[in-house]
C-alpha cells in the first residue's frame, strides 16, 4: 500500500499551482556530502568597525545616529532606485527588458550588535514590527509602488554581508513572479469557495495536528505540506488579513511572541546560530482589492543534517522539479519537539 512517509510522490504547493518531489526512503543513504565549517563566534554588543552600530560610519560615509530602537534608513547599495527612468527594449520578442523603479530600506532590529531575533525581548521584537508596519505604510504612499516585500537573511551561508541584527524592505514599481503566481492561486479559490485558501489549510493543518510548529492566539507557524527546504516553515495569520499594517496591538505582540518562539527553535536544532531567508507574503499596494489574499510569512532555511551540512539546490532540482528527502511531518515533530528556551540560556550553557 502506498504510504507517503516511505514512498516517492509528489506533494502540490497551493500557492504556487507548482508540485515538488518528496524521496523520504532516501533518508537512509549515507552521507558523504560536503560539510561546513561551523561558526558559534561570539559577538561584542558594540563593533566599531560595523557600519550598522549605533553611532558608526557606513561606507558610503553617512553616520548612523546613536539608535536605542530599531532605526532604518535607504540602503547605500541599493538593488532598486527611485530615479531609474521610464523606459525599456524588445527586439523581436526574444531580446525583451523594462525598467524597474523602487526604493530599498534596511532597518537595523537592535543597537545590540550580538543579538539575533531569538535572543531578543518580545518587546524589543514588536518595535520591529511596528517599525514594519510605518515602513509598509510609507512606501505604499508612493503610487508608482506596486509591491513592498519585508525580509531578513541571515547568516553568511545566506548572503548575509554583516552579523548585525538586521532585514531589508524593497519596494518595486512591479509585482514579482512568486507574489503573482501566489495571488493567482489565493483569488481563484476565494471566487470558488469564498473563504480565504490559507485560512481553510490552516482550519485543516490544525485539526490534523501533523505539522504544526508553534501556536498563540493569533498565529500559526507550521512546516508547510508542500516545503522545499529540510525545516521550512511558515507562519500564517488566524484572522484573513491582507497586509501586516491591519495588525492590531496585540496581534503585534503575538506576532513577536511566534517570532521568538520559532528562531528559536531553529537555532535550539543545531546549537547554533540557524541561517536563513524570511519574508512576509502580503497583497500588493496601490492596486484593485484582492479580498483572496491572506497574510503569511517564509522562513527558508539551508541547514540539512547539522550545523555544517547545508543543502543544495542541484542537478534534478535545477532542471526539472524541487526535491525533498525530509518529509514536512518529520520536520515538524523535530521542531516542535525542541525547547524554547534558547541554549545560550540553558543551564549547561551558565556553568
């Protein structure tokens, strides 16, 4: 009889319309893959040489204030401008470019350059969020501003160029591809059914009680059905909103409380300090309603076996379809298993 936590098969993401491959029999295989060097280095609360401290010079020249809370200013390197001219080129629809307008913030979580969210006060958390939502509310002021995507990567392995605590905001005067495919499949079940798509998955997901993470009043984070990643999770908000600003306060304060929870969890998995890419998935701005869009947030992280075997997106996952060995409903009771109380803080960690 064919069961899925031993069998090959296919799993659909409901917010893409795209399928992946799960192999949960290839778990058994040895590995002799590629290892990385593990990086537990502690990190002074205050660098003088990082251009986010409080009070430091960035490398463009500008001086940062002497921030207490979370600060943002316009990246120095910015991947999107405010200026780029109206324009673009097609030669006989094969050579086809446009231009694309926008503006790139970074916003610096805490003065404290060896934090990270987990090891941040829920309080100190919920400025962040706060601080997101004027951001959000700011940019989408722009009417050329059609997308505002919040996001953090952290650790090296991801890109991350500086340990400081920190995420980025991008604005684009485009909607990008995920966020179009994820509108499509969210406003087409919405007209079949009524009802937002992820509020009927997470109804679902939490009757089943298979992948669920981390839960409060207000949020879920879960390791969706259809992940990619070995501990891929998502967090999705109870009540169908469309955008992180129609929050309320306590929402905000349940939101950071997740927040806490989750990367903790994920640094608890490995004992260390767990890389990542997350982002928020929202409606886009200065558009017509689309009442099928529901709130959520990705976190993809690379870690595989341990603090040193990352996975890779290679071969097979390049050229034809994501694959997965570690099913979701594994990497959920690994997750949801751990503490909640950070290592660093644990007792063992004291002597």
């Amino acid at each position: 009889m064919f069961n899925t936590t031993e069998h090959p098969h296919t799993r659909l993401n409901i917010l893409t319309g795209e399928f992946i491959l799960v192999s949960p029999h290839r778990m058994k295989r040895p590995w002799q893959g590629k290892v990385e060097t593990a990086s537990n280095t502690s990190l002074p609360a205050y660098d003088p040489t990082c251009y986010l401290c409080p009070g430091n010079k960035r490398s463009e020249g500008a001086i940062n204030p002497v921030y207490t809370n979370p600060f943002v200013f316009t990246n120095d390197f910015s991947a999107l401008l405010s200026d780029t001219p109206t324009g673009g080129t097609n030669e006989q629809d094969l050579l086809v470019s446009k231009s694309e307008a926008g503006v790139c913030r970074v916003i610096c979580f805490s003065p404290n350059h060896s934090l990270t969210l987990p090891l941040m006060d829920v309080a100190d958390i919920e400025k962040v969020i706060q601080l997101w939502k004027e951001e959000f509310t700011a940019l989408a002021s722009h009417t050329n501003i059609r997308y505002i995507q919040i996001f953090e990567n952290k650790g090296d392995i991801m890109g991350c160029s500086n340990p400081h605590p920190h995420g980025q905001i991008w604005a684009s005067t485009s909607v990008p591809v995920e966020l179009q495919k994820e509108t499509t499949q969210q406003q087409q079940y919405f007209e079949k059914h009524g009802r937002s798509l992820l509020s009927d998955y997470l109804k679902l997901e939490l009757q089943k009680q298979e992948r669920i993470v981390v839960e409060n009043e207000h949020f879920v984070a879960l390791v969706p059905y259809w992940a990619v990643w070995p501990y891929e999770t998502m967090i999705i908000s109870k009540r169908h909103v469309q955008q992180v600003t129609q929050f309320t306060a306590e929402e905000d304060r349940a939101l950071a409380d997740v927040l806490k929870r989750l990367t903790t969890r994920y640094d608890n998995l490995f004992s260390t300090s767990f890389p990542y890419s997350a982002g928020m998935h929202q409606m886009p701005v200065n558009e017509s309603p689309i009442p099928g869009w529901h709130w959520h947030m990705h976190f993809y992280p690379p870690l595989l076996r341990s603090a040193t075997v990352k996975k890779f997106m290679v071969g097979y996952e390049m050229l034809a379809t994501p694959q997965r060995d570690i099913t979701a409903e594994m990497a959920a009771n690994k997750l949801s298993s751990l503490s909640e109380v950070h290592y660093k803080h644990s007792s063992a960690a004291q002597q």
